[in-house]
C-alpha cells in the first residue's frame, strides 16, 4: 500500500492469472454525503479517483520524469455517471480506466482499475442481515454454505460477503441489480488465500442474454475482511469493444468519448 500527499492509502487488489490490478482506497464517509449527493459528494469522489489515477500513472512511469505533472495539464480529471449509475473516468476529451464507488462501514470507498477490463466494488456489513431476511430469493444453497464454512458459521457474516460479491459483480456489468436478479449470478467456492478470498463467478443464460458483452469473458472477485464488514472487488477481464480513438501513454490506454 502506498500513502499519497492527500493523506490517502491506495491499496492493490490483486487476483489470479495477473489479471488487472485492481487500485483501491477510501475516506470518511459524512452522513451530509449520503449516496454520494451534492456537491461534497462529487468532491470526495474526485478526490479518491484523483489519487488512484495518480498512483497508476506513478506505477507506469519513469520516476522524475514529470509525467504526473503532464498528464494532469493535459488530461484533467472528470467523474460522470450513464444512465444506469455506472461512473466513467474522463481525461480530458478520454475515456479512462474503469472506476467504481461504494460507500459502507463509514467510509467511501473508490476502486479503479489497472487495465482494461470492467470492475465493480461494494461494501456490505452484518448489521443489513441481522433482520428477517429472504435469503432464499438472493443466495443459491450451495454458495450460502460455502460462505458459512468461510464465515465460521456466521450467517450474518456469511450473508455479508455474498451480497458484497453479488453487488460487485453487478456493478462490474454495469446495471447494479437494475437489470440482473442476485440468483442470476453464482459465486461458486473460493480459490487461494493471503488474507482474502479469490471467486470465480459464473452468469446464468438469461444474464448472458441481456448481456452480450459479458459473454467469453471471465468473472473473479477479490473479498477482503474488513472488521464489521466485507470489501468485495469485482473484474470482468477485458473491456468490451467501444468505439473511438485509442489513446496510449506508456502503458496507459484510453479510448476518445465519442462527440
């Protein structure tokens, strides 16, 4: 993890077969921010991708070579959201990596990631299971059991983390649960570990259908403890084709927003 001028601390989310990475970091959330709302909210969330943007340009570039400086003169930063909620990261008249935003365990949290591939991040925590709950209509049986060995037989924790990975996914598609139905999305068992879980995530036909772009593409989520709550990461490896002029610095890519 590294500290940046700000104050924040970008982490890296790093899953199997060198896919991505996966940059993250996070603020205090203000109750005044509910949702990302108003004016404060917008300027979080351009801080926190301000700082995942710098970081990765730092990564890909020769040190003392004044490319920060450069990237920000000529590529300043914009955050805008499509119609289905999902954010885009511009640069300049360019479309950059793909970002997303959740807010959870009092703090919003931005991920942004290191190639082109799609991602979404979620945070969910116990205390929006400990209800009466129709766990039936959103997890599959053998996912919940799994998640239950995970969570120590803690059906609140166990519940947390399959919603988290769920919403993640979701938010990687780019409709959040606008277009697809939790069932319609399967965790199956974890692989590896270092202090996480890595999922494959498998897409029932009726969401693939829906969703085109989504099809020859593989799912993984990174899930990360995160005292009361479950962090979750997200990547759809490879970015569906889009339109435009590619644009490269280094090994940077982004494509130019169509006018």
């Amino acid at each position: 993890m590294t500290e940046d001028c700000r104050g924040l601390t970008v982490h890296t989310a790093s899953f199997l077969h060198g896919k991505g990475p996966v940059f993250y970091t996070f603020m205090p959330w203000a109750r005044e921010n509910h949702k990302g709302s108003g004016a404060n909210g917008a300027r979080d969330r351009h801080r926190l991708v301000s700082t995942l943007w710098d970081h990765l340009v730092a990564m890909e570039s020769p040190p003392g070579n004044g490319c920060q400086s450069s990237h920000k003169a000529a590529f300043p930063i914009q955050v805008t959201c499509g119609l289905l909620g999902r954010p885009h990261l511009l640069l300049g008249e360019y479309r950059g990596p793909a970002i997303s935003f959740s807010e959870g365990g009092g703090k919003v949290w931005a991920a942004l990631c290191g190639d082109e591939s799609d991602i979404g991040i979620d945070v969910a925590g116990t205390d929006e299971f400990q209800r009466e709950y129709p766990f039936h209509r959103v997890f599959h049986a053998q996912e919940l059991q799994h998640a239950l060995r995970l969570a120590d037989g803690d059906l609140e924790r166990a519940s947390a983390l399959l919603w988290s990975i769920k919403e993640a996914v979701a938010k990687a598609l780019g409709c959040a649960f606008h277009l697809v139905d939790p069932r319609q999305i399967t965790v199956y068992p974890s692989v590896g570990g270092d202090g996480g879980y890595t999922f494959p995530v498998g897409l029932s036909e009726k969401s693939l259908m829906r969703f085109p772009i989504a099809a020859g593409r593989s799912l993984w989520v990174r899930s990360l403890p995160q005292r009361k709550v479950w962090l979750s990461i997200a990547l759809l490896t490879g970015r569906s084709p889009q339109a435009g002029t590619r644009l490269a610095r280094g090994n940077l890519y982004w494509r130019k927003v169509d006018s």
